[in-house]
C-alpha cells in the first residue's frame, strides 16, 4: 500500500484538521533493493478556490522501512480554514507516477485522477458537550397528540378525527393542500414528556410551530407567533420549561428561505391587514421577495407559487430574523435551545454566518443544524461550494448518508459499501460536527422506516398517492421488518452523533412518502416489543454516554454481508462499545480479534463462546468490553 489516509501511519490526523495543524503525509516506496531507484516524491495540493494554483511540496526518505519499502514523508502546515484537494508525483527510472485515491481512499497509480479532500476548519469552533452523546426525538406537531384544548376554526382549516387517513387529494373547494389538521398541539407534547423521557430522549426537534396554513407549516405566516392550532406563546414557555426540568433541550425548525404566500409578508390572499409585498410595491416587504413582474410574477422555491422566496441578504430581512430583537432571539429567550435550518442550501453561506452569530451571542450553547442531504463537507448548491463546516457556520447537519448507509446495508446486504460511506463524513467531517451529527432514519420528508425496510421504497410512477394510501405490510412482512429495524437502530445508536428518532417510528408506525408519513401517533396501539427495544437502547446510551459523548469510531471488519466495529476511548486500556450486525441469511462465526477480552452482551441474539461471536441470519449484537490494546491495532482509529 502507497498510501492511506484513513491510517494515521500515512497521514498523521486523521479527518478534518484544524487551521495551524502540521500534518505528516508519508507514502510507501520502494527501495533500490527491489530494484526501483525512486529520485524524488512531492505531496501536490491545492485550494479548491483556486484548483488552477498546485502548491507542491519534497518529500524526502526516512530510516523507516516496511515490505521492503521505503517510508518518504513531508510535514504540511494547514494554514487558513477551507476545502482542499490533494495528491502526490514520483519519480522513478526517469517516469513520473501520479498516486490517486482509489476505493476506501487507498492510493494507487495508473488510475483516473481523483485526489484526496482535507478539510480545514477554524479551530474556534467549539460545541458544548451536553449536547453530545443524547438521542433527538422529532415530532411532527400537528400529528403527536391532542391535548383536547379548544381550538378556533378557522373558515380553512379541517378538522379530522385523530387516526384519520391524511388528505392526499387537492382539496377542490379551497385549492390547496394540507389543510386537514388532527389537533396535536404544544399542550400535548408537554403531556407526553415522560413518554419521550422514558426513551433516553434530551432533544425534541420540533417541526414548524409558527403561524401558517397548513399543516406542516412550512410556509410561514407569522413569524412572532405560535400557530393558534398549536397554542399560545405562554404554552411554549411551560413547555420548554417543563422539558428543561427533565433535562431535555427544544430545537426549533427555522424556514427562512421562503415564506407562505398567504402571510403577514406577501398577503396575496388578502387574508391580513397588512399591506403586503403582493399588495403594494410600496410594502415595507416588498424588498424581501424576488418579483419578475409585480405582483404576479416573483421567484418561488422549487417553482411552487404559494411558497414565495426571499432575498435573505436584504437588510431589513437580515434584521427581522437576525436583530438583536429579531425572530431568532425571541424564540430562543422564551426556551429554544436551538435551530434547525430548513434547506440550508437555498441559504447564502453568510447569512448562515449572520444566524449563527446571532443565536451564539443570544445563547453561547445553542446548537445550529442544517437540514442538508449530502456530504455537507464539500456541498456545491447552484453552483456555489458551501462552507457549512469551516467553523463559522453550522454545528451539525441532518445526517443523510449515515441513514442511507444504513438503510443500504440492511436492504441490499453490502457491508464494504457501508463501511466506506461511514469513514468517508468521519473522514470529511472536523470532529466536533461528527460528534453532534444528526442521526435520523426516517423523517417527516422519507418513507416510514419500518416500510423502507420492508423492501418497499414506494417509487414509481404505479406507486402513487392512491396506491400509497392502501399500503399496509402484511403480518409476515411486518414482523420481519420489524427485525430489521432492530439491526437498524442498533446501527444508529452506535455510530458517532446523536440518533434521532422520528415520532412514532419506535412503536413501528408504517406509511409512504407525504402525508403517509405524518399519521397520528396510535397512543392506544402501541408495538410494546418494539417500544421496549428503543428504551433499552436508550438506557445503553445513557449508561456509556461517555462513550457515545466523542468516542472515536473505529472499524473492524466490513464484508460477507457483516460489520463490526467499535467506539473506543484513548488509553492503553480502556471501556469501549462493539455493535457486530450480521445481514446475511446464514449463521456467522465472528472470531473477535485477540485484543478483545471476555465482552459482556449488551443486547443482541448473539451466543458468546470465549471469543466466538455465533450470530444468527439477520441478527446484531452490542458488547461491552475492555480492549487490551496493542500498537498495530490502534492504527485506524477513527
């Protein structure tokens, strides 16, 4: 092996470094004893704001010999926070051969360029440790649970009976969508707070609970207010101090990119006394929207109308949501503990920047997550490299390729492919973002993952609303999704971040894409075996939270349909956690390696001979073990 950067043998910090870091980059050459006369090597890096500009840099030969081949190495200084992309050049027998990344970020020659990402960030940023090592709960407000206070209905608004099938159809009489509502309300979270507290929860992730039209709302119509379905502002204020008294925190969902078009704002339905910017070219929120034609022609997220787009650097913009009295100080005076950015891509990176500064002044332990779907490291939207995780943006991202690793491997049984898309956001990631990512499986935007798991992803043009509303897994098929949702969750609870659990998925709450995903919550039928899986898994969280507060993920094995690996504390010995998932449809004898030690079953159908692991078809296990290490073994430690 030339070289690795995911072995600290070859590159001497793991992952993202911090800005005034100095690496080691070593690459493994041979020597003039095989016959190879290596004349010279360079490390060539270049900064993605000016890929045309490649700074490079000797290595020289060291004493250190390994498989007969030469170590040559060279110390970097990562200077100035930012995304680069490396590689490095030899020179033997007069040719010059160019080392790529190859597959699980392995060098290689003779292959298409493909250089290596190191991600530089500020080494300011810092992310306070209560939030690390918990479990998030999501909760689609409307959804959750009645508390049976009276509601004023507005001429709009209907109200169905709790468990209804959700509306899938356009409503003909008003024209728009989402507009049936089940009565979930802030009173009834507050209700429900022992409930979430008995699964391990110290985060509610909140979905949008300001004033707006509809039952997701996401198109906002007041910023400055609870919507009326929901409650009253003071409601909010009992139910963050409530959750606050048991040690639980309440993240708000911030959709700053657009607002309703039925709003204090725009106005265009004429439905308030303001003058909006759909009413009026002089409207004090004229400014904020991006109008072609006014009023009938404006920019609208995703082309659809009734969600108008905002300038966001306007200024009088920047000040309503980000002043010293602006919407995102209020909320968090009364209680918020955070934000969760909706879209974050369709934001400009400094008024992410703007935000942030803001909620950090207001309340220095906030946490800001940004809903983004992919690698967050190296993100390019509308033609922009974003720079969610240099250090002055974001603290956590919505998780996505953890969850889509996840559900990869459960499905389609590749274990190698799971392993690599871990290391890659370890690897991309500064570590202090890795240990607060937001880890879901499913969310208000996915397919329920007890169906997801079933093998139904509800694709396709046959699969649609109608065809969606009578989907329903049968007994066999539930029960054996159910065990995969086990393997699933075990995953998720171990893997570096904070697990999230959408409402309702704990109990094995079924349904397609939206609004099949948004039922309410059967408080009078729940999955008690599953229910108590999730609490157990819990209870390992909070037993070893100083494992799972930043313990570093370090992989053992990933292949034949099985992975293992572990999250270990530094020291010679030391208190560490094993998951072993085994997805394959035969029994695995999974020989643990010599320096693991008499592990104790944490959960798991697993049987444990010495150090025999005997796992059954679509079965995991959590250990707990003291890991008696030895120096090769600490290598790959990530």
């Amino acid at each position: 092996m030339i070289f690795n950067s995911r072995n600290i043998e070859y590159k001497s910090i793991y992952g993202a470094v911090k800005a005034g870091d100095e690496i080691t980059f070593r690459l493994l050459l041979p020597n003039k004893e095989l016959g190879v006369a290596i004349t010279s090597a360079r490390l060539l890096i270049c900064n993605d704001n000016d890929s045309l500009i490649v700074n490079k840099y000797d290595l020289t030969p060291t004493n250190e010999y390994k498989d007969e081949c030469q170590f040559w190495e060279v110390k970097y200084l990562a200077k100035e926070p930012g995304l680069y992309w490396y590689c490095f050049e030899y020179q033997a027998s007069s040719i010059t051969w160019q080392v790529y990344k190859g597959n699980y970020s392995t060098g290689y020659i003779n292959i298409p360029e493909n250089k290596w990402q190191l991600t530089v960030y500020d080494d300011a940023q810092t992310i306070p440790d209560d939030w690390k090592g918990g479990i998030m709960y999501q909760i689609f407000p409307d959804r959750f649970y009645n508390s049976g206070s009276k509601k004023l209905m507005l001429f709009d608004r209907k109200m169905r009976p709790w468990g209804e099938m959700p509306a899938f159809e356009e409503d003909l009489e008003f024209e728009v969508w989402n507009n049936d509502y089940q009565g979930g309300d802030l009173k009834g979270i507050e209700e429900k707070l022992p409930y979430v507290k008995e699964l391990g929860v110290d985060i509610i992730y909140l979905n949008p609970i300001f004033e707006a039209h509809s039952n997701h709302r996401y198109n906002t119509a007041d910023y400055t207010k609870i919507d009326s379905f929901l409650g009253t502002e003071n409601d909010f204020i009992e139910l963050c101090m409530a959750a606050h008294k048991m040690g639980i925190k309440i993240i708000l969902d911030g959709v700053f990119s657009h607002t309703g078009d039925d709003s204090i704002y725009f106005n265009k339905k004429n439905r308030y006394d303001s003058v909006g910017a759909y009413n009026s070219a002089d409207s004090e929120y004229y400014p904020w929207y991006k109008f072609e034609r006014w009023p009938d022609k404006f920019i609208s997220w995703w082309g659809i109308e009734d969600l108008p787009e905002v300038n966001e650097m306007e200024e009088s913009y920047i000040e309503f949501i980000c002043g010293e009295d602006g919407i995102l100080a209020k909320w968090l005076r009364l209680g918020a503990d955070g934000w969760r950015l909706d879209v974050a891509d369709e934001l400009p990176d400094e008024f992410i920047k703007l935000i942030r500064a803001r909620i950090k002044q207001v309340k220095p332990d906030a946490l800001l997550i940004g809903e983004v779907w992919e690698d967050a490291s190296n993100k390019t939207a509308y033609g922009i490299r974003r720079q969610y995780l240099l250090g002055d943006e974001l603290d956590s991202v919505t998780n996505y390729p953890f969850k889509n690793a996840i559900i990869d491997f459960i499905v389609n049984d590749d274990a190698e492919f799971f392993m690599d898309k871990i290391l890659t956001i370890t690897e991309n990631y500064p570590k202090e973002i890795v240990d607060t990512l937001m880890n879901p499986l499913g969310t208000h935007d996915t397919v329920r993952i007890l169906t997801r798991l079933s093998g139904e992803d509800c694709e396709g043009a046959a699969k649609n609303r109608e065809w969606q509303s009578t989907l329903t897994l049968s007994e066999t098929a539930r029960e054996h999704a159910k065990k995969r949702l086990k393997i699933a969750a075990a995953i998720q609870y171990t893997l570096p971040g904070f697990p999230s659990i959408y409402y309702g998925d704990e109990i094995g709450m079924e349904g397609g894409k939206d609004p099949f995903n948004r039922k309410a919550f059967p408080w009078g039928d729940l999955d008690m075996d599953l229910l108590g899986f999730f609490e157990n898994l819990g209870k390992i969280r909070q037993n070893n939270r100083l494992i799972f507060k930043d313990a570093p993920f370090v992989p053992i094995s990933g292949a034949d349909g099985c992975i293992a690996y572990a999250r270990e504390k530094d020291g010679n010995s030391r208190h560490s956690i094993i998951l072993i998932a085994n997805r394959s449809l035969d029994t695995i004898n999974y020989c643990l390696p010599e320096y693991v030690q008499k592990p104790t079953k944490l959960l798991g159908d697993a049987k444990i001979i010495d150090n025999l692991v005997l796992l059954p078809p679509e079965s995991f296990v959590i250990l707990e073990n003291i890991w008696i290490y030895k120096k090769q073994h600490r290598e790959d430690r990530y």
